[in-house]
C-alpha cells in the first residue's frame, strides 16, 4: 500500500485591480466593480472569495489590486489578512499579475496549487463551481499541467474568447478534463453560431487553477522577460521599476496559447462575467414590476418596465411610463440611457475626463 | 393748490404655504417648491420677494406659511424679519389666509394698501411687473377699489381661470385699469380658444392689489364667517381653533366673483405659474444641447434633448439616447418619467404614502 500523498495546500489569487468605466456612474475609480453590489447585496469581490468556502480559506486568499484600491479592498473584505493584499505597482494586463501573484505565492508555500480568477463575475450555483475546482485542483496538483475552467455557451456570444476542447484525459467525479486543442479568439456571429453548433467550443472566462511550479514554469517558457523582471524582486520601488517597464499582455496571448500542456474542465453551471449595465439583466431576476433591480434601492414602477435600476441602498428610483432604461443613481451621479445603448457611457466618461473629472 | 395726499404705506402678503406633490421628488413636504431653485438660482419664494424691490421693503414683506414651513421659509429668505412670518394653522385654500393677512396688515398699519401674491410663479420681465404693479397699487389708493392683475393669453390655456375685462376706467402711466366683467372658471379648450380670440379675456394669476380696509370689507361683505372667526383673534389656540373651523374655500370665489367693486390692470409680461415639471421647459430655455436644466444640476448629454432635468447642485446628470423625458435627482430620490406623462408623478406620491413615507 503506497503512503499517501502529501497534499499540497491550495491557494485562490483573486484579480481585483481593474478599473472599468463600463459601470459609471456606480463605478468610480476609487470604486469599481468588483468593489460593488452590483449583482446582489455584497461587493463582488466579497462574493467572489466567499464562493471559495470550504475550499480555499481566507488566510490563502490574495487579493493582487492597484494601490488605488487597497483600501475599497480592505473595506469590501473586511476579514481578509492586510498582508493578503498584493500591490500591483500599476495595471499591465493579466500576464504580469499573474507571474506577480505566483512569486507571491512561491514564497509562502512552494508547492501551493493555485486558483486563479476574476473578482466581478456571477458564477451559480456556487457548489458545483466549488466542485468543478476541486477536479481542476486535483488535476493540477496530480498532472502538473494548466488547468483551466471552459464554460458551455448558452448562446452564440461575440463577447467571449473561446476554447476549443480536445480529448477526454481524465474523469475527475462529475467532470471530464480534457485537453485544450486551440484558444479563439472572440469570434463574429458567424462563427459564434458555428462554435454553439459545434459542442466542441467553450467560453474563455479567465479561471485557472495551476501548481505554482507549473505556472512559473510556464511564464519562464513563454513570457521570460516577465519572469525575469519579477523574480526574487520584493523590494518596492525595484517592483515598481521592473513593474513599470513590462510590456501589458493577457495570460491567454502570453502563456496559454502558447502552452503545450493545458487541460480544461467543460463546465455547465451559469457564468456572467456581468460586463457592462444591459448584463445585469442575465444575473438579476426582475421584480414583481419587470424591473432589474441592483444595488439596493426601491424601485417604485408605475407602467414601467424592463428597465436596469441601480441605485446605492436607501435610494429611491420612481419609473414611471419608461420601457427598457439603464438608470443608475450612485452618489450625485444619474445615468439614464436606453439599454441598447449603454456601450455609450463609455463616451460619457471620456467626456467627464474633461468637463467633470472628479465625478469618474 | 391741495395739500400733497397721505400716501399710505405698501404691504406686500406672500402666500408661501402651498404643499404641492407635482414636483416630487425635488419637493417633500418639508421644502415644497416655492422653497426650492426650481427656475432659477435661488427659491422661488426669494425670486418673489426680491422682484417686489423699490416697491416692497423686506420690513413690509409678510409671509404666510405653516408652521412646518416656517424654518424653510426663514431659511429661503434669510433677512425676512422672523416677525413677518405668518403662520397659518392649516391650509384652507386662500381666503382665510388672504383674510389672516389682511388681519395682521390692519393691526400694522390701517391705512396700508396691500400686493397679495403668491410665492411660486415666474414673471419677467421684472421691471413691467413693477410698473404694473405700481398702477395697481394707485388705484387701490385712490378708488378702494379690489385690483387684480390679468395676464393676457398667449396660447389658449385650460389649467387657468381667465377673467373677462370690461370697460377702461383709468389709465396710470402704461397701463389700462378696467372693470372686471366677470370671473371665469377654467374653461375646456374650445372655450379657451375664443376666449384667446375675442381678446376679452386674461389668465387670472391670483395677483391682487387692495387696501387693507376695502379687503376687510369685502370678506365681511361676503365672507362673513370668515370675518368674524378671525375679527380680533391673535393668541395662538383660539386661532388654531377658528381657523380650524372654517370652510376652506378660494378668495376668488369667496370673495372676488362676488364684490361689485372688482378691477384689472390687464399685463402683457411673461407669467408662468410652473404647475409641473413640463411647464419648466416654459420657463427654462434649453442649453447647448437642447434640454432644461433646472437645480443647478451638471448636465451631460449624448444625443439627448427635449429632457428636464432637474438635480440638486453639485449633481451630475448624464443622459444617453432619450428624448423628453422628465429627469429629477433631489436627495436619495430619482423620478424618470415622460414630459408628457408628468401629472401621474401624483399616483407616484400616492403610492409613496404607503409605501415610502421617509421619501415625501
């Protein structure tokens, strides 16, 4: 009888440093998404780490942000260890945060197995999630290979990357693993459609679980100039300077498309990755109005329907005659915008960058 | 040559008591609008006032609200003499407060000719509405007659009452001083269409100018129960319970369709008696972007026009895509709603007895 293994501890690295306009007014650059509400009573950060419960506890959380947000940090996470927060010296995509994160990491426990993944989407339910992590961490830890978390479309989304799926290696309780056969890029109609049709394609929603070994590895394979700026700095201006100087690229264009040895989970449970206003009405159920409410104020609705109401708690939104709005009240800002039309906020703050800077 | 007559002094009675819900959400019950910057920079009961300058001395002012009001008011019209604060125990419609005011004015001074107006209408250009004034005051001196101000038609109006004039009785400076033939109620619009055309007929602005006696007279004339419950009256609980009693009901009908001895200057300066948030577009010319701004409110617009906008200052309204909509920002609350459908903000504030209360 063989000893057991030694089961090496599993570790979450939540990225929580982007700064959206998407969900302006709500979202300020002191506050953005995943700092927010938005789809539900707590920030999404917070959901995020306690959708992790009874797999990674808090004291293996870290949370990798801008020093901008450390402190919206703290707050949204109160329970979360000061030294659990990982500085970004400034924002350079998602290759660079991950390499950071997994030094980070490699310095508290060598052999961790990481998950890592974004702070602001809407997973549910949250126990087959945990259950298709725990398969992506036993593959990971047993294999040594990328695992990453692919999601069945539900339609014909241009939105997303995809993963095309290859052949079954392994089957982890409920779950296949298999290998990655190609990342794609995000497609026309088209092709989306086509993807839907195929079954073989799944939506990229940036969920990785890797050994730390496995993922340093693979960035000295694939992305050596980040491995090499980053590794054994610790010192904060030397960070900052290394930091400063690296090309931004995404983990996917850096490392994973590269990589030969990258296993997928197909999952089925719902995704959003809540990407601006009009999503929220995929992950809020409507009220008794036909109204999606976040955010936590009443919404008052007199033949108004269909319409995205965010408001900060104790707010009061009184619709009336209107179909189909984004209306948003988030300190002394409104937004009122067809639902159709709300990629245009992102011209509105270009706008306030000039006439009303302290309002983004 | 004749002695130089004893010019009696001018009282001006403002009727600030009024607790309308059409500007909900920027009026609550505790600051309704002729306390707020709903046309302009500063509350309309202020704008009142000031536009009473050279005519009115602020030691002459007097101001008629409820109690509930009275801080507001103080706070509106800062260097109002707090002893010039008349305050009505409840609203009865304006003839018992026209009547309280009268009552006061006597105990100030018996000989003095009073401008009774209410606090909340727009009227430009100020200087005209001075000069006619200064007629109607004239009259009411030299004649004891009961002068009204009727405004001529611009567009056949069915939300007013119109006064039909009669024959020319005097002319001061500009002005023509007519008897008034009759009041008219609020006519539908087939009537309001020739009443536009015969030229006859003026909007009753509830403007009046008279002396203090020959008002007294009047309502002991025709209001005698109203007269007599306040004959004397002065210590605060036999007032409240006087004042109680008494059958609410306007001083026009009371009072002024009844009296034989009723004038008009009829005026041909804008007046706008701002009944609802459409009628601001009346009063508010549009910005560069084509929509009203009222409140001091920032207002950012991406193809959007025909809006009301109304927020608190230091607010910022981004509207996106709409058309004439009606879009308030007043404290924790918003209203979203159609120019065109405004008068259901009402229903709103039905609705909110029950269901907000804290909001109204």
């Amino acid at each position: 009888m063989p000893e057991p293994k030694h089961s090496p501890a599993t570790y979450a690295v939540v990225m929580a440093g982007g700064a959206g306009t998407r969900f302006w007014p709500a979202s300020r650059r002191a506050r953005p998404k995943q700092l927010l509400p938005i789809a539900g009573d707590t920030p999404m950060l917070a959901r995020t780490i306690a959708r992790l419960e009874g797999l990674v506890p808090i004291e293996r959380v870290l949370v990798v942000t801008s020093a901008e947000l450390a402190d919206g940090v703290a707050e949204a996470v109160p329970d979360l260890p000061r030294e659990n927060l990982v500085v970004e010296p400034e924002g350079r995509n998602t290759a660079p945060c991950v390499a950071l994160a997994a030094f980070e990491v490699h310095r508290r426990d060598p052999e961790a197995v990481q998950i890592v993944l974004p702070a602001d989407h809407v997973i549910r339910p949250e126990d087959r999630f945990r259950s298709a992590l725990a398969a992506a961490v036993d593959e990971a830890r047993d294999t040594q290979r990328l695992v990453t978390l692919g999601i069945r479309p539900t339609h014909p989304a241009t939105g997303y990357g995809y993963i095309r799926s290859g052949d079954e290696r392994a089957r982890r309780g409920d779950w296949s693993v298999r290998d990655v056969a190609a990342f794609v890029e995000k497609p026309d109609s088209a092709r989306a459609a086509k993807f839907l049709e195929s079954g073989d394609y799944l939506w990229n929603a940036g969920i990785f679980v890797w050994s730390t070994d496995a993922i340093l590895s693979a960035i000295r394979a694939h992305a050596v100039d980040i491995y090499d700026a980053l590794d054994g700095v610790t010192d904060p201006v030397d960070l900052a300077r290394a930091y400063g100087a690296l090309e931004g690229r995404a983990i996917d264009v850096a490392v994973m498309e590269r990589a030969t040895n990258v296993s997928v989970v197909p999952v089925d449970f719902a995704w959003n990755d809540v990407g601006s206003w009009p999503s929220l009405a995929e992950v809020v159920e409507p009220d008794a109005s036909g109204n999606h409410e976040s955010g936590g104020a009443q919404v008052v609705a007199r033949d108004a329907e269909g319409c995205i109401v965010h408001g900060d708690a104790g707010t009061l939104v009184a619709l009336v005659g209107v179909r189909d709005l984004v209306v948003v009240k988030s300190g002394d800002a409104v937004l009122v915008c067809p639902r159709d039309r709300a990629e245009e906020v992102k011209a509105i703050v270009a706008r306030l960058e000039v006439e009303a800077p302290d309002q983004l």
